[in-house]
C-alpha cells in the first residue's frame, strides 16, 4: 500500500503560504481614521450643537446635546498627515488643534472658554451664510426669551405673533405647491 504524502504535504504547503500572504497583507490595507471626543465649556458642561470643523476642507460635524461628536476621514486621505481641527460655539473663544491623523479611532476633546465679546447676534437671511446684524442693509427686529414666555403661544408663530411691530406671520403647510 502506498502512501500519499507528498500531495498531501503540497497541499498543505500552498495553503499556509495563502494564509501567511493573506495575513501579511492585511495591514497594507488603508483603514479611516474616526476623531471622537467631547466639547465642554470651562466649567465641563458639555456644549450640544458646537462645530467641529477640518481647515480647509468640507470635513466638520456637530456635537449632540451631551457634547460628544465623531468625525470619520476617509481612507484614502489617512496618510499620516496633520490637520487642523477647530472646535465652535456661539459665546465661546474657537480653539484650534492640529492633529496627526492615523488609521483608526483617536480623542480628541475641546474646552471652550466664554468670550461675551462673541455674543453678536448671528441673523439668517436666507443667502448662502449668515450676516451680522451690523452689516445688514435693512432694520432687524429681536424677541427676546422673556417676550415668548410673557405671553406662550400654542405654536412658534403664536409665540412670535405681536412681538414685532409690522410683522405679519403666515403660517404654511411647508408641503410642495402648498398656500402660504
């Protein structure tokens, strides 16, 4: 009888220098880096809805109500280069960080001292960012949060109704081809 061990021992061969290559190989592979972290103020509130932004790039999130965000850099833009990572919210001082970014997850977390030289008043104007109020071209009316509460409202635009002078509300069904 005989014994075949030479093509079982080919056999084997192949497949351990497959698995060996496979292995070896894997770490080539690039990975995304994910910046987590939280944004705090200087007494460690976390500071919900504050920008965290990549300079120069259209990379940012914004942090959750508890202050935590997670900012995910593709592949193929992880090369172990540094970018500049900038943390914001209204009435607060920016800070700005760089940071070598690396395959995986790495933290970074943000404190945010107030700045009440930074508590201008921001207004939506429906162009493509938002204006100082300064700069405007036309006259700006603000209602403030004791003016809401004074008199509640059913609705934001019950809220708002008669706070202004020369304001007129109409509320809308915000549905496509709706009245307004």
């Amino acid at each position: 009888m005989r014994v075949r061990t030479f093509g079982t021992l080919l056999a084997t061969g192949v497949a351990a220098a497959l698995v060996t290559l496979t292995l070896s190989t894997a770490p080539l592979v690039a990975q995304e880096s994910v910046i987590k972290g939280k944004v705090t103020s200087e007494t460690g509130e976390p500071l919900g809805g504050a920008n965290v932004v990549v300079a120069n790039t259209n990379l940012g999130a914004i942090t959750a109500a508890n202050g935590t965000f997670t900012l995910t850099i593709g592949a193929n833009a992880v090369h172990g280069q540094q970018i500049v990572l900038t943390a914001r919210y209204i009435g607060h001082k920016p800070v700005t960080r760089t940071v070598s970014i690396t395959s995986g997850e790495q933290e970074q977390n943000f404190q945010l001292a107030p700045d009440p030289l930074r508590l201008e008043e921001v207004v939506v104007t429906g162009v493509a960012e938002a204006t100082d109020r300064r700069k405007l071209p036309m006259t700006v009316a603000s209602v403030s949060q004791e003016q809401l509460q004074s008199v509640p409202g059913a609705s934001a635009i019950q809220a708002i109704e008669g706070k202004v002078a020369g304001v007129r509300l109409v509320p809308n069904s915000a549905q496509p081809g709706g009245e307004p």
